[in-house]
C-alpha cells in the first residue's frame, strides 16, 4: 500500500462536472492498493497519515498533527501509484490491485482514519475524477507498506 500525502489549504474532487468533495486545511491522500496488501498495511498507514505532524506550531517548526490543527483529510483511490514504468514508455498497472481487492481495503483505509475523529471525505473509487488542490509548503510525503 501506498500513500502520497499533501498538505493543502483546500482540496475538492470533481467528478462529471459536479463537485463531490472539498476541504480546507489538511491532507490530500492519494492512496494506491497492491495485491499483497490487506487491513494490517491500511491500519499502519491510517495510523501514520493521522499522527503525522507536519503543520507548523506557534514557534514555526512542524510539530502539530492534522487532529491538533483541526485538519480534514481528502482521500482519494489512485491506483497508478502502481505504474511500472522501467520498461518502454507506457506504465504497466499490473501491480495494482483489482477493483474487488482494492475498493473493500480503500473503504476501510478511511473507515480507519475516521474513527480517529478526524472528518474525512473521499473521491468515487473507480470514477474519472479531476483533482484540484491548493498544496501548503509545499509539504508532500510518501508512506508504504
């Protein structure tokens, strides 16, 4: 499992011309699912992405978690973060997991993250969905399992 970690001032998800989610401050994570994963990387991964502390305290240093400053996550399924790209020029994406490993261990990644208390809102897995961000830092991390 894989997650790409961006902290922004908002975030929304478009899907069909029609906005299905926005936040403001907190993280936009976009998270790739292998065949090998299951509920064991989803749980350390939540846990991660919910602790980390990388908002900036009153002195300027990045010391606070998203749950300190208020944050909400944006959590979004991106199944290319398991592109292969070695060979030739277009990506494999036979690393990825199918939609019927993946979408059950995408829900449960979120179900996760909220019940730490933090809101969480998602894209449509599995839907052709337009990102738009505002990135605060920049600050972006990758965490995998």
């Amino acid at each position: 499992m894989k997650a790409v970690i961006q902290r922004v001032t908002q975030a929304s998800v478009t899907v069909e011309g029609k906005e299905i989610s926005k936040i403001e401050k907190g993280f936009l994570v976009l998270v790739g699912i292998t065949h090998t994963d299951t509920e064991k990387e989803a749980d350390f991964i939540a846990k991660k992405v919910t602790n980390l502390r990388v908002f900036e305290d009153e002195n300027g240093k990045m010391n606070l978690s998203i749950k300190d400053v208020g944050g909400e996550l944006l959590i979004v399924s991106q199944f290319t973060l398991y592109g292969e790209c070695e060979k030739g020029n277009r990506p494999s994406f036979t690393e990825a997991a199918k939609p019927e490993i993946a979408n059950p261990l995408y829900e449960y990644f979120c179900k996760k993250c909220e019940e730490t208390g933090i809101k969480v809102k998602k894209g449509i897995f599995g839907a052709d969905m337009k990102v738009n961000l505002l990135n605060d830092g920049p600050v972006t991390l990758i965490i995998e399992k």
